[in-house]
C-alpha cells in the first residue's frame, strides 16, 4: 500500500464509467501526431548488472517497442521492489538527473499512486476516481472523465491500477474488484467481494491475487475473475500480496508474514513477530518486497524486517523511531552493496544493508516519508508532503541530486525511455538531458 490509514480518501467513480475510462482508446503502442495533453509548469528540476532483486522468468512483459517497457503495477515487478536498473539491455538511454520536464497533466485531485504503464499508455486515477489515460509517446490524454463525486451511485477506488495481457484491474472501496479490455473498451468482468479493499491487485501467471480487509488472500482467475483459491489469515490484509518462484508472499494487520503457494494457496510458513525478538504488535501496512533470498517489509510501529524467503526466519530487524507506512525499495545499483531503501514518519530516509539490517547512510528528507521510495538507475526518490517536495538522493555519493516543487506518496516511475513523476495533483514527464 501507498496511503497512510489517516489520510484515505472517500474517493467517488462509477464502475462502468472508470473502465471505459480506463479503456479508453489504448489498443496498443501506437503514436499519435497530436501534441501535449496538458501544460507545461514552471517547476524547476536540478541534477544525479542486472539486480538479483529479479527473477527473469517474473518479470513482466515489456512492449514491443525497442527501448520502452511496462511499469504494469505498484512496485514494477511481482516481487515489488520499486526498482529499475539503469543497465537493462531494453535501456537504451541513461535515467538519472539531471532531468528537464517536458509536459505535465493536472489531474485536479490527490493521486494516491503511481499510473499503470502498458504498451506506452499509462493509467492513472485521483481521489476522486477521476481517470486519465495518458499516451507517452505524445503525453496526448486519450481518455478522461469527470463525474460529480457527490453522486450515490458512485464507487470509491483506493488500490492501485495493474496492466496485464491487455486488461486493466481497479480495486474498489467497496469491495468491487474489475477488468476492463483495452482493445474492445469495454468491461470483461467484476467481483463483488464484499468486504472494504485496500490491497493493491498482482495480476500474474494467469491468476490476479489480491487481500481483503476480512483477512482473505484471494486468487481469482484474470481471463473471468472466478476464484481459484482462498486463504484466511487473522487479520485484515491490507498491504498488497508479493510474488517470488511460484510463492506469493503477503501480512497481514495482525503482525504476520504468511508465504503460500501461488498455485494452491496451501501455507508455506507463517511469522508472527508479535511472538519474536523485538516483539510488539504493529501491523503491516507496508507491501513485502523480495530480493537477495529475504522477503522485506515494515509494520506500522516502524520496525524494518527482513524475513527468510525459504523460511520465514526473522533475519533482522530495525526500528527506524517511528510509524512507516511505505513499502521498502530493494536495489544492488552497481558500486553499491544490496540495499533496503525506506523512510519513517520522522522525516529520516534511511539506506539498510540488506543482508544484516545495518544503517548504510541516512537522509533528512525535512518531513515525514508518508509512502513509497523508488530506485531508478543510481537515484533513489522520495517525497514528503510537508516539505511539498519530491527529491533525488545519489545512492553512490548520498547526495542530493534532484528536486522537485512537487510531492506524491510514490513519486517516480519510469517507461524506460523517460521519467514519470506523480505529484500531489500532477503527472509529470521528466526527461534526462545526458547525450
């Protein structure tokens, strides 16, 4: 998850009106000669291997296009660590600072996450279900609605969007969940789950997985939504399920870490750290990230664990001194040792050795971290909402290499030729200006 409990939004979109939104003239990674979809702000913007973090066989499918790829759902990859290496063989183009923005797009409302990328168009959603379907190529919206959120009738949307296989998924408040078909814009299926949503949907390997605030984890078939298995777990699953080598990996709000086969739901282990060394009673608002043979994740209390991938044995933890409520960041950028980027709501960002917890270095971001960080080449991003900020952190020299006027619970995103900032209001295309 991406939004702290206290700051959720009763956000207001009719089911049919947003998948046709989302739909919306994206039947592929076709270019239009029309230009800009929005204007251009004054914002000003200054200058900063392949990871083990990724399985080759997980990794989504990238678009046909040389040069471009698929930021499909929250966290890029299955294994959702919020990471793009700069030396990836579709990268044709460094990615680091400094950055000149070339458009921006105003979606008038709080964007609670990051767009779903697929074949060049990304989707994005504000508090208000309001949706816009952005062309890259041209930054041309060639979708949008806006619809009165006062209206009854009227669904709120929380999760993140995902791109899979031609569908788009949303999740709903109410506990809708649906996909819409890019190419014939129109919906394919809808479920009604019955319970509040708040996890995020990880379609993969045929199936979308997703948690209930009933404390179900879901797997549901993506071609018709029908259920292809159920697991209960104690509490309310409100962090966004993970996938690693045919094992999904998921916690709960009643300080557990639970891995499943993805094929059977049948329970691989379980963690409760209410009953381990350095105990408490914190629940996982945080989304599990995997790299490096752990599974990452923080409770709400902000303690940063590091649990055995094969099983679930507390390898370390850390107490950054306050809640966190973002999900970690897992990166080896070249130069570096395999690190846990994350941040605390006492405005410290800190960079963790992965391997022992150990403190790396640390970062006054000058205000609570309330989301996610990403790593993109050898820049780490973050934002907070105090300072109204999003920056860039060098990870080989620890220094500031970018700002922003602009902040966003997970503010960069990339699709391999450009970067993607989500501001508070504004989807932002920033481009590197090395040759």
């Amino acid at each position: 998850m991406v939004a702290t409990p206290k700051l959720k939004t009763a956000a207001l979109l009719a089911l049919a009106a947003i998948l046709a939104l989302l739909v919306a003239g994206c039947g592929g990674g076709g270019s239009s000669s029309a230009p800009g979809g929005g204007s251009t702000s004054g914002a000003s913007t200054t200058g900063g291997g392949t990871s083990t973090s990724e399985a080759p066989a997980t990794v989504p499918a990238q678009s046909l296009e040389p040069g471009y790829l698929d930021w499909p759902f929250f966290g890029r990859v299955p294994q959702r660590t919020h990471y793009l290496p700069a030396n990836r063989g579709e990268i044709d183009r460094p990615l680091d600072p400094p950055l000149k923005q070339a458009w921006s797009i105003n979606t008038h409302a709080l964007i609670e996450f990051p767009p779903a990328i697929g074949d060049r168009v990304a989707y994005t959603i504000n508090k208000y279900g309001d949706g816009k379907a952005i062309q890259l190529g041209t930054h041309k919206v060639i979708g949008e609605l806006n619809l009165d959120p006062k209206d009854k009738g009227h669904q709120s949307i929380v999760t993140g969007p995902a791109y899979y296989r031609g569908l788009v998924y949303g999740a709903f408040l109410d506990g809708t969940l649906a996909a819409g078909n890019v190419k014939t814009e129109k919906p394919v299926w809808k479920r009604h789950l019955g319970t509040h949503l708040e996890s995020s949907p990880l379609p993969i390997d045929g199936n979308v997985y997703l948690g209930t605030n009933k404390g179900q984890l879901l797997a549901l078939d993506a071609g018709d939504g029908h259920t292809v298995w159920s697991f209960q777990a104690p509490g309310a699953i409100k962090a966004s399920p993970s996938y690693d080598q045919g094992k999904i990996f998921v916690a709960d709000y009643e300080s557990s870490m639970f891995a499943l086969e993805a094929d059977t739901g049948k329970p691989v282990w379980r963690t409760n750290t209410s009953k381990v060394p350095p105990y408490g009673e914190g629940g996982f608002f945080s989304s599990p990230s995997i790299a490096f043979g752990n599974v990452y994740a923080a409770r709400d209390d902000g303690i940063v664990y590091a649990f055995d991938e094969g099983t679930g044995k507390v390898r370390w933890s850390f107490d950054t001194g306050e809640a966190v409520y973002g999900s970690p960041a897992v990166a080896q950028v070249p130069g570096t040792p395999p690190t846990v980027y994350i941040g605390s709501e006492n405005g410290r960002f800190f960079a963790l050795d992965a391997r022992t917890g150990k403190v790396r270095w640390t970062y006054d971001v000058g205000g609570p971290v309330e989301g996610t960080a990403t790593v993109i080449g050898h820049t780490v991003y973050v934002a907070s909402f105090t300072t109204k900020k999003t920056i860039g952190i060098d990870v080989r020299t620890h220094k500031k290499d970018f700002e922003i006027d602009q902040s966003g619970y997970t503010p960069m995103i990339s699709d391999g030729r450009r970067l993607i900032l989500v501001g508070y209001f504004d989807v932002i295309g920033l481009e590197p200006t090395k040759p």
